[in-house]
C-alpha cells in the first residue's frame, strides 16, 4: 500500500470495521459492542467507539450512518437504554392497555413503572422529541393531564368492554388486574362526578358508552331548605365573582366559596358549561347570558 494515500488506507480501515460489526450484529443479533471488546484481534469496541463520537461531532457522512443504522447501531448510550425500556413498556402495556404503569410495576425484568414515572417529570424529555413520540405511538395517554391512577381504571374498563364484546353494565364486583372496576365506574356515573371530569375524560368514557346516570329528582321547592342543583351552584358562584370582580372572564382553575363554605370549580364549571351548550336547558342559557356570558345569549 502506498503511504502517499491517506484517504484510500482510512477507508479501507473504516470498511474493515464495518464487516467487523457486520459480522458482530449478525451473530448477536444488537450492535451493542463494549468498549473493550474484539472481534477476533480486531479492536471492534473502541471502532464502535470512535464512530459514535465522529457522528456526535458531525463529522460521518450520512452514507456512512445510514449502512452503520442498517446494521442496528445506537448513535447515544441513553438512546440505547431508551430502547431497552421501551420494549419492557411495550410489553406492559399489552398486558395493561395504558402505560401508566405503578411505580413498583415491572416487566421483562426492568422497572418499567419508575422509568415511565421519571420520563413524566416536567422538563424530562427536553431534547428528545423521538423518545416522546415513540411513546405516544404505544399508547397516546402515556402522560395523560388527569391522574394516572384514573388512566389505569379507564384502561382496565376499555379492555373489560372489548372482552365482553360492547356489554357496558360492568356492575361493582367486575375486578381487573386487581382493581374494582365496577364500583370505579359507578362512581365516575354520579351526576356531580360526571360535571368535575375534563372534557377529554368524558370523551374516553363516552367512546366506551359509558353515561351519566341521571340526577335524582329535585323534590317541590322548599327555596329556604332544598339543597342547591350543581348548576345552580355554578350561576351562585359566577353571580358572587362577578360582583365582586366586575367580570366574567374566569380563570379555569379558578375556585369560588360560596357563603355557605361550599366550594364551586367556577373555572371547570364554565368550561364544562360551554362545552355542552347544546345540550343546556333554555332556562339554564338564560341565566348565564343574563349574567353576561356572550357564548350563553349567542
């Protein structure tokens, strides 16, 4: 070989450790090579090495990258830990349907159910929008804006309901994966449970069929002892801010005390109220636009 050739010898030496790794990936089925290891006398760990740190650099070609990516290889360490969990979560949630997953849970021998809860602290997955969508591809309510635990009942709800084939009378006593989803769900169908979910909460459960159960009926008026509707409670809290705010705009995590000590979500109520404006009695619109709502008179 002609020493007058730089170029030509650093290919040849990168083309021998590419049918070095080649014939690594083949017979392990990874392209996850330790440091120190050799392929025959061939130093294959330290070449793996090298590689990463020239891509990292921008200094490998995309050519070059793409046959190195064709044979498996992990550009970062915390990409290649990524992947390792992610199949462990893949695995959880065929069995579980979600992937909020307890902390204590595991699968395939990883805790799966502390990794998952780390990468929901805010901020965890800055940099790293392909780790992000690569959970939402397994399950979209990965990271859900409600509780995790309610995610782990509707979970278990939606796999019951595909069980028995559209049946939606899961009764209390219906037990899956160790949790009551019967007496979870009765309770989710209270009027005034039904009113606190958010939109995107009703929304899977009506996917499912699930409704409200009706409300009681009111008995004749006593005005002085008969307690106050949820809505009419909602107008009472809106009628009290607006006289002492002098607006209506409201902020949605906004709680209004009425004078009697109960607690109104004033901003959920009117989010909620909106949203299900088709569905409000005439009465019921009349009072919020007389109250100023422009959405209520429209």
């Amino acid at each position: 070989m002609s020493p007058g050739h730089p170029f030509t010898t650093e290919k040849q030496d990168w083309a021998r450790g590419w049918a070095a790794l080649k014939k690594f990936a083949e017979r392990e089925l990874h392209a996850r090579v330790p440091y120190g290891y050799k392929e025959g006398a061939y130093p294959l760990g330290q070449w793996v090495a090298e590689q990463r740190r020239a891509y990292g650099a921008g200094q490998m070609s995309g050519l070059r990258a793409a046959r190195l990516e064709k044979l498996g290889m992990v550009w970062s360490l915390a990409d290649e830990r990524f992947q390792e969990n992610l199949e462990a979560a893949k695995a959880y949630y065929e069995q579980h349907w979600t992937l909020c997953a307890p902390r204590s849970a595991t699968m395939l021998d990883r805790s799966v159910g502390q990794w998952l809860s780390n990468l929901r602290r805010p901020g965890a997955l800055e940099g790293h929008p392909e780790w992000k969508a690569a959970l939402e591809a397994v399950d979209e309510d990965w990271n859900p804006q409600w509780p995790t635990e309610w995610q782990r009942h509707y979970a278990a709800l939606r796999e019951l309901v595909a069980d028995e084939e559209g049946r939606t009378e899961v009764l209390p006593g219906f037990t899956v994966h160790g949790m009551d989803i019967g007496k979870w769900l009765a309770r989710r169908r209270k009027p005034e449970v039904w009113e606190a979910l958010t939109d995107g909460q009703r929304e899977r459960l009506e996917q499912l069929g699930v409704v409200p159960l009706a409300p009681a009926p009111e008995e004749p008026a006593k005005p002085s002892t008969t307690p106050l509707s949820a809505f009419e409670r909602g107008v009472a809290a809106l009628a009290q801010y607006k006289a002492r705010e002098g607006s209506v705009k409201v902020s949605r995590a906004h709680v209004e005390r009425l004078e009697d000590g109960t607690e109104v979500k004033l901003g959920v109520f009117l989010s909620n109220s909106k949203s299900r404006r088709a569905k409000l009695s005439a009465d019921k619109l009349q009072a919020l636009a007389d109250l100023g709502l422009e959405w209520a008179a429209a």
